[in-house]
C-alpha cells in the first residue's frame, strides 16, 4: 500500500471487469463448493486481479472495490495474467481502461510533461503507437515553451498527434496483453 501527498495509506482500488456468481467454468468442483468471483483492473497500475467474494457480497460491474486492504466484500485478492480472464472481463477491459484515462486525464498529461530518455536513442514517447522521432520531438520542443495543461491541449499544440487518449489506451491494452514488453509505461504488476 502505498502513501498518499498527505502521508495517510492511500487505497488501491479496482474496476470490476466481470462478475461470476458461480466461480470460473474451468473449475469443476460441484457448484455449491465454487465461490463467486470478479475481475478487475487496478486504477492505478493496471494489474488484473481475481477476487474472491463472500457469498452474500454486492458487487456488480463497474464497481471500484479497495484491494489494498480489501473491500469488506473481497476475502481474497489475486492477481492474474491477461489470458485468466473471463471473455467477459476481456472485451470490458478496453472499455475500463478508457474510461480510467479520461476520469484521471491529469494523470496522464503528466506523463506528457514528464516523460522522458530510457536510454540514449529511445525516449518514453516512443514506445506510443504512432509515436516516431519526429512527433516525438514535437512534443518535447511544445512542452518546453509551455506544459500542456489537458489532452485536448496537446492534441491542438502539436500537429500530427490526433487522439493522444487512444494512444495511451492502446499503449495500456499492449502492456496489459504482453507480459513481454521490455519497458512498461503504465502497467506494473504489484508488488
């Protein structure tokens, strides 16, 4: 868990992906022994959870539930790789994690005015989809006269960049889908 700028715990919380009442289908204990389950999506790091809920538990889809420490719901959180998801919960998850960047557009507008080299001859920018040398240093030169105060901002202050917000979400979708990337911008598994 970690601290929020005010030093109090901050509390991680998830997006419910999908909602099975009756526990994963690959699971072939007789029913009454399944427990109910959810996916969901970290808000912050992106990592895929399976958690495990009470029986009497209320949640639905689309639903934030704290993970760390969990809601009173969730008796058991486990992270889990793209592939353990539900069908359900996959074809959400795009949904999700759109909605995540426009609830927290600062966020990543941040990234924007602060992203930066990884090594000598690749920059942060250039791991977007889109994103080449050129546009690349588009960005950097319009961010130096001035930060870019929304998405919308950037998209009208540099001239070939249409759409920063899928941009990052198809960034976010490849890192979510890959454990394989080398460099992670916004998907980290917890620790």
């Amino acid at each position: 868990m970690s601290e929020d700028s005010d030093g109090a715990a901050a509390v991680s919380t998830a997006v419910v992906l999908d909602y099975l009442p009756h526990g994963r289908a690959d699971d072939d204990r007789p029913q009454y022994q399944k427990p109910q389950l959810a996916h969901a999506v970290d808000a912050g790091s992106f990592a895929l959870y399976e958690l495990v809920l009470r029986e009497e538990a209320a949640i639905t889809i689309g639903d934030r539930v704290a993970v760390d420490p969990p809601h009173d719901d969730v008796t058991e959180v486990r992270q889990v790789g793209y592939d353990d998801l539900s069908g359900g919960a996959q074809s959400e998850l795009e949904h999700v994690v759109s909605e995540i960047i426009d609830g927290e557009e600062a966020r990543f507008v941040d990234f924007f005015n602060e992203a930066g080299a990884i090594t000598l001859r690749l920059h942060q920018f250039n791991l977007l989809p889109g994103i080449g040398d050129k546009l690349r240093d588009a960005i950097i030169d319009e961010r130096k006269r001035e930060p870019f105060g929304s998405l919308s901002d950037l998209e009208d202050r540099v001239s070939g960049l249409h759409d920063p917000a899928a941009t990052l979400q198809e960034r976010i979708m490849e890192e979510i889908r890959d454990e394989d990337v080398k460099y992670k911008l916004f998907a980290r598994e917890d620790e």
